[in-house]
C-alpha cells in the first residue's frame, strides 16, 4: 500500500497562490500558503489513522477560506 497521501488543494483565498500541507513532529498538520504565508489552524493526530484525518479537516478548511493570514505590524 502506498504511504503517501494525496489533496485537492484549491489556491489560496488571499493570494491564489499555491497551498502546501506540512506535518510536524509526527504530531501536527495544518496547510500553509507558499507565497502569502496564509495558514489553517493547527490539528493534532496521535496515530496514522488520525494523521489521514487531520489532513483531510486541514484540506477542507483551506478548501473552505477558513485561514488565517498574519499582517506586517499585527
């Protein structure tokens, strides 16, 4: 079976640029604009059943313009 793990990302509702999703430490997910900066928020997982999980919410809040985007002096 494969590993890898694939999303249909739409572009970013700030930017419309591309949207990238990063795991980190083996505990956390969230999906974050390359360009802007824009990012969801971040989602837990402790197992590789919930790590699919986490992703996909992620994925449907990028999908969704559910992002936050910090501005220069904020």
């Amino acid at each position: 079976m494969n590993n890898e793990l694939m999303f249909d990302l739409e572009c970013c509702p700030h930017c419309r640029g591309d949207g990238m999703v990063y795991f980190e430490g083996n505990t956390w997910v969230y999906v974050e604009c390359i360009d802007c900066g824009a990012q969801t928020t971040f989602l837990e997982y402790n197992n590789e059943e919930e790590k699919k999980e986490a992703a996909h919410n992620v994925v449907n809040l990028w999908n969704m313009g559910k992002v936050i985007r910090i501005e220069r002096g904020e």
